[in-house]
C-alpha cells in the first residue's frame, strides 16, 4: 500500500487514509457485542474532545507551548480517534445509526462535561491529565491485544501509541509546573488517587447508555446494563489489560526513588489486577 502523509494530523504517525478499511474482515467481529459496544461509546467520548480543550486552554492561558500543543496537536490527535473508530463501527455495523446515537450522548453529556472540575494547581491538572493518558493508552493496548479483527488491532495499536506520547507530554509539563508550584508528594498522590479512582465513570455510563438505546430501540437503559458494560471490560482487562506499563506511568509523577518504586509497583500492579477481577 503506497504510504500518504499528507493527512495526518497533529504529531500522529498515522492517518485514516492509511487505514485498510476495504479490507476489514467484519465476519471476525460483527457478533462480538461487547466490542461494538466498547468501540462505540470510546468513539462518542474520544470525538467530543473539544469540549475538554476549551477547559484546558482557559486553564493554561498565556503559556504559549501548551497553548499551541493542545490545540494544533492533542486536540485534533484526540478527535481523529474518535473519527477512525467510528468509521470502523459504520463498516462492520452499517444498521447502527451513529449519528443519531451520537446525538443523544452530545446532549446530555456537554451539559456536565463542560463544568468538569480541574485540579487546584497547573502542576497538579498536569498529573490528572497523566491519569487519563495512562488510562486510555492501557485502554487501547487492551483492545489491540484482544481485538479479534486484524483493522481493529492496527486502528487500537495507532491510538495507544498516540495516548503515550500525550502522556509524554503532560508530564513534560507537569515537571515544568512542578518548578513553580512545588506541590507536595501527598498532594500529588491525591490527585492520582481521586482522578484514577474515577477515571471517566460519568463519561463512560452516558456512552454506553446512548449507545444501547439506539442498538435496542424501546428498551429502557438500566443499572443492570451498565453492570454489564462494565463487567465486560472487567472480562477483557483480565486477560490483555497492560499492568505494568499502567502502574510504571502512574507512578512516575511522584517521582519516587528507584528502590521505593519498585516495591510500590508489585503492590499496584496487584491493586489493579483486583479491582478488574471483581
Ligand atoms: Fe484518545
Ligand atoms: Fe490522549
């Protein structure tokens, strides 16, 4: 396949042109539910990234470097994902009304996602933001392990790489705010605790919800739906979820000595493998 780089965006080492979606083999993974519901609701979250830029931006106004990266780089990286995922869904589950689904998850989730709050400090917003960049490019790294399509493995490996260098960057930043604002190591740690306690929780249940309401149109949408979603990524993560790589990221903004690090890292590792075997 000839390579064209003059769509990509951002610093992606990728662009939708140059993924096969003519040669995804839908026979792989049209009866897998619990993947169309994933990538589905990932799309609707990924695509609306925006609204989190505009926070961002105002939160970091003046700081020309970060100004630049959000907008001219993460941003549009963040909402080509949502675009090569839905692309994806429309070809293996042409009957599902993206657009319509989509609406519905605008509506209700840019009311609360616009008021997200941020971290206290410009130091401390920074390791939120590695939170979430640790968590989806695990994310992304479990799906390409599990993904049962070819494409899809391609598609989910491109984001996750994506997703690391995003982290890359935050805790760049991160160490540049730190000079400044000297935040505690307890203030840092509680900013990874409450933000990784509740990675996204409201994100994903609006998703998921508009999701389902288009796939079984008239069903009501129940906790006991939710439940479901969420057990099956429990499922999938049990198997392909990337411990290591997870816990190394997350701990890296506490900055904590080599030897400390690797006795919390096993004890994390062990943390996280719990939380996705309940
Ligand atoms: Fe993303
Ligand atoms: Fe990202």
């Amino acid at each position: 396949m000839t390579k064209t780089t003059t769509s990509r965006v951002g610093g992606a080492n990728w662009s939708m042109d140059e993924i096969p979606y003519d040669q995804i083999d839908s026979t792989l993974i049209q009866d897998k539910t619990e993947l169309f519901n994933i990538i589905c609701a990932a799309s609707f979250i990924e695509i609306t990234s925006d609204l989190y830029t505009h926070n961002l931006l105002e939160f970091y106004e003046g700081d020309a470097e970060i100004e630049d990266w959000l907008a001219n780089y993460w941003e549009r990286e963040e909402v080509q994902h949502g675009a090569a995922l839905k692309r994806y869904v429309q070809v293996v589950w042409p009957d599902f009304d993206w657009d319509r689904a989509y609406r519905g998850f605008y509506e209700e989730y840019s009311r609360f996602a616009v008021m997200e709050g941020l971290a206290e400090t410009r130091a401390l917003e920074m390791v939120a933001r590695c939170v979430v960049e640790t968590g989806t490019s695990a994310f992304y790294r479990m799906l390409s392990d599990a993904a049962p399509e070819p494409v899809l493995k391609q598609i989910m490996a491109n984001i996750s790489e994506d997703e690391v260098r995003h982290y890359k960057h935050f805790y760049h930043f991160f160490l540049r705010y730190r000079e400044y604002d000297r935040p505690s190591k307890f203030a840092v740690l509680r900013t990874l605790w409450t933000r990784g306690a509740g990675v996204k929780a409201e994100d994903a249940y609006v998703a998921s919800k508009h999701v389902f309401m288009v796939a079984n149109p008239g069903a009501p949408y129940t906790q006991a739906d939710y439940d479901k979603f969420r057990a099956s990524f429990r499922r999938i993560g049990q198997h392909s979820f990337p411990y290591v790589m997870a816990c190394k990221m997350i701990l890296k903004p506490l900055g904590l000595s080599a030897s400390v690090g690797r006795v919390a890292q096993p004890a994390l590792e062990y943390t996280t493998r719990f939380l996705f075997s309940r």
